[in-house]
C-alpha cells in the first residue's frame, strides 16, 4: 500500500500512467484548496493486486472500474471525516466476452 499526500511521493507510484492520473488530481486539488500538500484534506492509496482486503466497498461512497492507460483500477473514495478522504486505487483484472 502507498499512501500519498503530495507532489514529491508520486515519484514512487508506478505504472507511469497511473502516476500521471494521479498527478493530474493532486495538482487540481492543491490548486483548489490552495494548499501545499493534502494533509488535511486526503490522501491518494495505491494498493497492490493482492491487498484486495483493504478495499472494502461497502464502506466507500462510490466505486467504479477505471482504465488508465492499458490497466483497469477499482476505484472508490473514502470518508474518514467531515473533510478528509482517501482515493483508492486497487489493479483489477477486467474480463471482457
């Protein structure tokens, strides 16, 4: 799992067009809230195919497939607080007929 609050820790995100996404909405968000990094606002979590456990649908306020680049993501967001939240991003296998 990577958890990310800024600019600089996106360096370690990998696919490189997962990071670029990413990358896109920590900018836009920075701007926004006129902040410097997203401490107090959320986070970015990147999990690994096999850390499934770790996103729990029920407990996000909505859940849809993403594809970015050649790879599918479950994304969902997560309240934590009245102003906090956490962007998951779980690798999934899309199977198509």
């Amino acid at each position: 799992m990577l958890k990310v609050t800024n600019l600089r820790e996106t360096n370690n995100i990998k696919p490189i067009m997962l990071r670029a996404f990413i990358t896109k909405k920590i900018t836009a968000l920075m701007n926004e809230y006129s902040v410097d990094t997203l401490d107090d606002i959320g986070c970015f979590v990147v999990l690994e195919k096999d850390e499934m456990s770790a996103f729990v649908v029920s407990d996000m306020e909505f859940v849809e497939v993403l594809e970015i680049g050649e790879n599918y993501y479950l994304h969902g967001v997560r309240m934590l607080g009245d102003s906090y939240g956490e962007d998951i991003y779980l690798p999934v296998e899309v199977v198509r007929k």
